[in-house]
C-alpha cells in the first residue's frame, strides 16, 4: 500500500459513484465530470483516486497513484447483491493502476461467487505487486445492520483472512466499537468509508477523527468531498484530522462550526 | 471510433433485428435480404453497418465500415433478458469489423454475467485497435420506464465507466434531457438508437436534431430507414441534421411535410 | 455444404432419434441397428448421414458425407429443452464428419447458453472448413406453434444470423409460408425437417415438394425414412422430387397412391 | 474394453457405494475395507475392479485391471441428481486405470452437465486407448419405472450414441425384455448392474444368466459379491453362467439351492 | 501427512474462525491476534498450524508446519452452505502450507461443485507433493444428525474416496462409535475436529482421548485452545493424551479436576 500511504496514513478519494449510483443519484453539472474529479485529486492533495477502468482509460493523468476497481454492478438489479470483474488486473495495470480494488457483499446468496473472484485477484495483484483493496459491505438475509461493532469487524477480518491488503469499511459511529474492526484487521490497513454526504463537515470529521483515533489508516471519500461546495477546502481539514491528529474543534474555524 | 466518424459525426445503419426481433416483425420482401441493406449503406452515405456474424460473413462487402454485434438473443424468451457473446472478437476482426458491439442490459438480473462478459469484450477489442460499442437497455423490475432521463443518463454513464467506446441508447424525448445523459458519457461517444419506425420522417428527423443538439455524435437506425419507402432519401435528410446542423424545417420539402 | 448437395439440392438422412426420443419410441429391431441406416444412406443415394458420435465411430464407414450432431439431449428431462455439446468439433472431424451439426432451442430458457456454444463451435468448424449446421426448433412458453410461418421464418433466420452455413427447420405446412422461412435465410441452406411418420408416402413427397417449391435445398429424414416398409423406393420417390422436381402424381405409380 | 473381457465376457467388481451409499448402509467390518475387496477380486477371478480414485491411490495393487469411477456423488443430496468429477483422466491414469467410468443420470434436470462432462472425457479417455464406461441410471420425473425394458433400452442407447465403450445398466428383470437393451446398445458391451443383495445366491445368478442369455456381456457386481458369506464361492457360480453358460440349475449345489 | 506427525499422532492448531465464524463471536482482545496463535503454536508445541492465506501471508513465520485452508465462508449467508476455492496451491505452496486444506459441505445442495473442485485441488496438491486434507461436515435436509455414527461414518469416508491424506470430523461422542469411522477411513488419516469450547478441560480430554482410543490420529483444534486460560498447558494436557496415550485421569492435577 506504500503508493497510497504519507507517514502510514491515507487519504483517498472515490469516484465509482457513477456505475454504482447512476450519474443522476449524485452528481451535478460539475462532479459529473472526472476531470474534475482529477482536479480535486491534485489540488486537494489525496493520496490516491479510486475509478472503474473506463474513466481510468479517459481521465487519469498519473498526478495521483490510482486503484482501478475491477468488478461493478448497477443498483437497479434488485435482491442480494453481486459484482463481478469488468476489468482484468493486466488491463488495470496498463491503465496505469497502483492498486486493485474489488468490492465483496458479505453475506449475500452470491458471497461465494465473489470470494472465489478475489482469491483468483488477490494473487494476480501480488503477482505483479500491485497491492489488493478489499470493499467489503455486508448484505443479505443474515444481516440485520451492517454498521453494527460485530458486522464492520467482520468486513475487516474477511479482508484480512482473504489476504487484502487493505479494507475499505463503513464507519460504526463510534471510535470504540470501530476499533474492534481495527483490532480484527490484525494489522492490515482499514479505511473508513465516507458513505452519503454528512449534514456539515464537523459531522463528517467527527466521523473521520473517530476512525482516526481507533487505528484506522485512513478514509475514502466519494461524495463528501465532491459533493461539497469547496472540496478543496474540505480536503484540508481531512488532512488535519489524518496526517497531524488535530482535533475537531482546531481544525474547522468557529465561524463555520 | 474513427472510421465511423466524419467530422466527429456518426450515421450508422443497423441490421440486427432478423435474430432480436424476428424477421416476421420487422422485415418485408424487400429488407429482409441483407443485399438491400448493403445497397442502402453505400448510397445513403452511411458511416457504419451494423451486423452479427451470419449477415457479416455471407453479405459484407466492405464498401463502408462494419460493426459485428457479438451478442445476441431472440424476442421469444421471456424474463429478465441475458444475450450472450455468440462471436469472438477475433472472428469478428476476421470478417472485416472495425468495431466490436455488444448489448448490456442494464438492471436485468443477468447484468452481472454481460458486465462481465463485456469487460473481457472490450478489452480484447482494444487489443486489436478496435473500438467497443455498447448498446445499452435498462431493463427489470428497477426499471419503471427506459426512456426517462435518469435511466438513458444511467445507461451511457455504465458505457463510460465500463471502458466503451460508444454508447447506443434510447431517446429520452427532448433535447435538453438527453443533453444530460451525454454529459454522463463524459466526451465517451454517444448514439441515438433509432428505435421504431416514427409515424413521419419530420417526427423521426425532429428526434434526431434534438439528440444532434444536444451533443450526441450520432444516430444508428434501422427500421427507421429501411422500413422507410425511400431510404436513400431519408438518409439525405439526416445528413442535413447530424453533418450539417440544419434545422428540420430547411430539411424537408414542404409538401413533404 | 458442398459435400452435401448434389446440382444445389440434397438429401440426408438423419439418425440421432435413439438419443433424442429413446430406441422404444422410433426403432424397431431392423432400424434399431445402426448398419442397417448405413446401408439405406448407400442404396437410397443420399446425400449425408447425420449420427451422434457413438454412432459414428462405431458405424460409420465412409461412404456417404457424414455430419456429426455435436449436442444431444434425452427427451426424459422436463422443462424448457437444453442440449449441450457432447462432442468436440476435433473429435468430429478425426471421425471423419464433413460437416457439424447443432440443435438450438429457440425461445426455451436456455436459449443464452445454446447461442453461446454454437456461436463458438461455428467458428471452430470453419476454422477446419467445416460447415455447421443448425437445427432450430423454437420451444418454450413465448412459442405458441412451432410450425407458424412467422416461427418457421424466425429459426431460418436465427441460423443465418448466427452464421450457420445450414439450417433445418420444420415444414410450414404449406409451401407459400415455407417460401417466407427461405427468404429470410437469404442464401443460406435451408433444409425441411422430416418430422414423424406420415400417414402415407403422398402425404410426406407432398410436404417435400412443397419446400423445394419453396426454394429449400433439400430435406433431412429420418423416420419417415427408416420407418417406411421400403426405405430405399422411398428415396427414389425423394430424389425425382427434389433433384428433379417431379410433381408427386408423377413420382409414385398409381396403385400405390 | 479388452482389458477386460475374456473371451468376450467379463465379471467386474464394484466398489464405489462407501461414496456413493455411505459405509453405514453396505458395508460391515470385512468389507470396509478395500484391501479384503482386492483379496476378493483376486481370489474370485474377477476381471476387473471399480473404484474411486482415493481406492485406487491406497490399496490397488495391479493384480487385476482397474476401472476409475472419475465422478460420484453422496446420497444425502436431495432432487435430481448431479455427480461431477472428481478425478482426471490423466490422474485416473497414473494410478493404473485400464478404464474410465461415470455415472449419468439420464432424465435429471442435471443430465445436460453430466452429457457435456462425458462428452469431454470420452474423448480425453480414447486419446489414451482407455475404454470409457457409462453407468446410466435414469432418474427424474419423466422416470417412471427405472427398470422397464423400455427405460433400460434408453440407458444403453444413450452410452452408445454418446461414445461409450460399455455401459452398465440395471436388470430389467427378464432376459427377453433386457435383449432389447442389448440391441439398443447395437454392438457396445452391455454390462448388468448387480444392484442390492439378492436374497438367495440362485436368485441372484438367474437375474445374471438372464443377462447372458439376452446377449449382455457380463455384470458389474458389487453388494451381491462382497457382502455375500462366500464371496469367491459366489464368483465360481458367476464364472460358470457367464463364460461357460451353465444353467444355473448345474451351478449350484442342490442342497445349497 | 509426515511433516505433520510426531510417531504417527498429531496434534493441529486451526485458526480460520475469524473467516468461518466471524471475530465477534469466538475472539476476544487476545485471540484475535494471529501472532498470539502462532506463539501458542510454537510454546504448545502443536505439529502444525491451519490458517487461510491472508493470516499466512502476514503471521506465517515457518516456526510450525502449516496447511492452508483454500476455500472458505463466512457465516452470514442462510440456506444450503458453499465453500469455494479461494487460494490457489500454488499461491498455498508460495506462502509455505506443507499441507492444503479443504471444507466439503457434504449433502448440501452445492455437494457437487465442492466435490469436483476439491477433485481438482486433490490432484494439484499430490503433483507438489502436499497431502490433501479433507474438512468434512455433513450439512442438508438428508442430515438429520451430524455427529451420529453413521453421519461421520460417511464423512471420514467421503475423504477417503475422495483421494485425501487425512479427513478432519466431528466426534461422535463415544470412542465404539467413533471407531467405526476410523474404520470407514480404513487407513487415511482422521483427525477429530475441536468444536467449540467445552465446558472443562476434563470434558474436552475425555473427547480426545475417546477418538485416539478409537484409533484417530489426532486433533485440529481452535477455540479449545486459544480461548483456554492458559492454552499453553491445555497443549501440555492434549499431548500426553495423544502422544503418551496417558489416561484423562492421569493427565490432569486432582485439584483442577
């Protein structure tokens, strides 16, 4: 994970929204484009740009290392959910990716079908030493809510066992019980999801400084940073709660809190 | 996609309907042979012809740029519709295809299988230089109506992001809706699907112009134009829309309309 | 299919029934004996002989053309109908087929994964320069009579559209509609299915003659064949029909009619 | 299938039910153990034996030919059966198979995969001069009575239309009516199946000589030998009705009848 | 199975819960922890360790033989259990395993494709000289218990037909029972599987010393150890049990008991 890492810690931003979502879900006239996307990459100083291949193939400029998502899925299929591989870890390499990223559903009726997809990623990913980032998002009939403290830990610790390295998790809402997600990592790097956009950027810091504090490596953020008025700005208080442990209160002005 | 383009503009004519529709459907004496449409192709001026193999290899005389669908299925199944890959892009490359087509429909329960199926697709076509178009249909139970600006927008965003180089879809109705779903195509081509025959070439024209304006690289029709009395003729009129711009009205003669 | 005809036309004679409806149905203990076929393909100058691989490699000995059929199912398995390949185009060939032959289901549930299979199996017969034959029998529940003129035509044309150099399709049962079904081959080989028995051999040569008025190349028999009391009279009867386009009245002495 | 025959007969051994029935239903203390099973084989004079490749790795002995069942099944599953593969051919090879054998259930809404996986290793077999065995047990809802003459004519037909060098087929309970299973297999060695413990060693060899009389080669036994008292003792009463014909009357000791 | 004995016997320490069962329902601050199992595995003096490849690929440090597990779930889907392959043998080997571990759900509706890829593994793992090693755990409507006599009868046997080096079952709960599926192994290697933590140390020897009693070759065991106390001395208790075949009585200090 080294490329995606600035003093073991990462700040990464998402931008597969529009396969997963539909365009007409979350972006505008501005985010809608990848361009600007690759815009706030740079200026906003992330660590890393996460996209399917096709804005990969169209977009990116090599000025953030990059992970290509490898499979996708629409939201319009109803019941439990499945992604399979769209892009293969050669052809993501030729894009230029330094990561692989694939989303597993824990616990869907399909789960097997992606664990075995993985596995067979994972180790073409090593093969060429590309690191393996891990999505894992719990679903299905045997979950009752997947932010749970056990549910998130056991997102993290399939990542783990799966041999990701690193998992991307939504957060428990609290920095405690996220710390058991942490613990079950063992280890491997655990990011927070940044999920829908929060209400204000103190809600969504607080989030991010709980994660923080509980171990994590770091965030990645899709619509909270694109959807917001001043993602550059934004991006600068991520920072501060990321790289230098400030807190909250230091880091938003009061006038804005 | 530059051997389909004049100008950056597209006309392309499409002859798949024989297998997805059935030849009883849509064909008469005269459309039902293949040799029509070849003869349609080169005097209409069109930018592209639109096969599967069958047609490809018994009737392509190269005279203007192919395009080999490589699924396909017929009308007769029912349920969520799965088209599966029925030609490599190797044999398709050995016919004479300067372009690889494939249809993805969006939001049946059999997406993940032709996302992934298109995945592999697109990335040998690119191999070999060619480009890869994808028609793209929502359909499902997710899926309340196909023309509506959200789902046309999902459906060249999903071409986007799963690497196409062009995205077949269907109108939405009015220009400034479409404008929308070329916007999610991100400068990926995007082509109006032809559909069924329009009552009046004016009808048909005036849905042209609006997908022409509103940033759309073109038009692949098929019943539009071989179903239509005189097919040379109205490829004249719709070079007018898509080339040179012209309103409708300076289109069509007046007693015509 | 040039092994197969003689001045454009053929006659084959078609021997897959003992996999296909099972020997208690269709056999009695003459044709349950696969030499006894060989021998009616030899003296009734057929045109080819289409077997199951077993049947081939015990059997066949050269002769006549063989097709080899590459799928197969029982007719023990309820539901909409698959047939699989249970024969590798390789294997047919080093047995000594001149052709390879296929059975799509049209409009059973299962259709996507027939498509997908001939689609690759047509490619790898041409690849030895063997032609593929289709066989297309529309099933299931969007099919509501399989010998209708406008289904008769849609399998014709599935075959043409998936690049069969043959089709065999059902006779319409009049020869005006059959004509449909040819034009929408549009060159492509279209051969008449013998189907069960006939009540009588003026009622089969009257079938018979009513494809190839209707421009079909030919027919495929079997039981109407080797079920007829005299197999070899029967084929004389056949080749004044097809080759030299005798009307029936012609073909069989009076007594006998 | 030379191997295995003499004179044109042969007796085979079966020891595939610890898979395929569970030790706890067939099996006692003595015949739990393969190695008493290889004593027998040896001892009876059988001409072949049957097993599963994990048999074959730890106790075949070279001492008489082997068969290598390459797929099987538990009997726990519920439905329509389905037995995969779980052994190559190449791998039943290396551990000295003479014979490739598997099991199709004909009529079961799965029969389409296991046709497909024969198909293959049929042909992986012959490339090795290895006979490829088929045991055909119709089942499903289209079964009405696996042992009617009529089902067990279907049995063997489909192992010879299919490729197969032998097939082994239930009794269907009288020499006449299993003569017609025989003419359906047209020349392929057709092996009865010895199925459950006959109550009386006289019951059991007049199913056998039954067999013979109806032109079978031989018989595949499994339960009936080696759960009998005297398994060798048996197999001299088999020896006698299959290579030298006795009625089974000359067979048996009249006290022990 | 050598580098995993010690004078025939074994004793394994499994670790794959996290994956199987989820952290949050057998880990605790300690446990969760992969290098405390691999202390526990070199101070407990285990002959070897089960991890699957992502805990491998990070804690694995050559101190104790170890197999990997290949395929694995998690506990969250419902219905009928799939395991599929998720690490290669290679990828196994690369890490390490000296052995290659496998769950088959045995009766679950999914029984076929386990069976076939363990087939396929089995074969992988014999060609690099790693002994295959079958989890066994009858699952499905046809299991109305899953340690009765006959139930882990079919298990051990499962494995043995299988072509596995050693089968890892529940225990019966008497040594007589057990015995018969040793017996049903006839000579593979079977190992009683843990389970979950028992209420004393006493009951959980007593187990262990009903299945070495019943011939077993010893013990993978997970939350019995590293959820004990002091697994350290558990270890202690455990080898006297098995490699001194020392009475439960014998083993444990009165007071404890």
């Amino acid at each position: 994970m080294a490329p995606f890492l600035r003093d073991g810690k990462s700040m990464l931003l998402a931008y597969d929204q529009g396969l997963e979502h539909g365009p007409s879900t979350d972006f505008n006239d501005r985010n809608i484009n990848p361009a600007f996307i690759m815009e706030i990459a740079v200026k906003g100083g992330f660590n890393g740009v996460i996209f399917q291949k096709g804005v990969a193939e169209r977009f990116y400029d090599g000025k953030v290392p990059m992970i290509v998502k490898v499979n996708g899925k629409s939201s319009l299929v109803k019941g439990d959910p499945i992604s399979r591989q769209v892009c293969s870890v050669e052809y993501a390499a030729s894009l230029g990716a330094k990561g692989i990223g694939y989303t597993i559903y824990l616990g869907s009726e399909h789960e097997a079908e992606m664990f075995a997809e993985f596995g067979r990623i994972q180790e073409e990913a090593h093969e060429r030493n590309l690191p393996a980032i891990a999505w894992v998002y719990p679903r299905g009939a045997g979950v009752a809510n997947d932010t749970s403290k056990e549910i998130v830990a056991y997102a993290a610790r399939t990542a783990l066992e799966l041999g990701a390295d690193a998992a991307k998790v939504k957060y428990t809402g609290d920095s405690e019980s996220f710390s058991w997600a942490v613990k079950a990592g063992a280890g491997m790097k655990v990011f927070m999801s940044g999920g829908p956009k929060a209400p204000t950027d103190e809600a969504f810091l607080r989030q991010v400084k709980g994660a923080i504090d509980a171990g994590a490596t770091g965030l990645a953020v899709g619509r909270n940073a694109w959807q917001n008025e001043d993602p550059v700005k934004l991006a600068s208080y991520l920072k501060k709660v990321i790289f230098e442990r400030q807190p909250v209160e230091a880091v938003i002005p009061a006038p804005t809190r």
